[in-house]
C-alpha cells in the first residue's frame, strides 16, 4: 500500500531529475522546447501518452504488480 510520503518522494524525484537538463545545459534546453514548440498537438499528444503508459508500466513492474 502506498503512503503519502511515498507520494512526495516520488514528487521530489521527479523535481531533481526535471531540473537536471537546464541545470546542466540551458542551452540544449531550450533548443529542445523550440523543437518541442513546433511539433503538432497531435504528436506532443502521442508522446505524452506514451510517457503515460511506459511510466504506469515501470511503476507497475517496480511495486511487484
């Protein structure tokens, strides 16, 4: 069973790993969100989707589902 702290740890992780691209190399970063912003809702959409699934998968496979 999940606890709330378990919540916030993952919350916290997912902070520190969103910050390590434009800590490391702003430039890239925003390259990237360039790149990002001329691509079609329907793409960004797909790759959301797909981030989604492979995260609720790896979750899934690293609680012992």
């Amino acid at each position: 069973r999940m606890q709330w702290g378990d919540l916030w740890a993952a919350f916290a992780l997912y902070l520190v790993l969103e910050g390590l691209m434009p800590f490391l190399n702003p430039g890239a970063m925003k390259r990237t969100l360039l790149q990002l912003a001329g691509l079609e809702e329907r793409t960004l959409r797909m790759a959301g989707f797909a981030s989604m699934i492979a995260g609720a998968l790896l979750l899934y496979f690293v609680r012992g589902g």
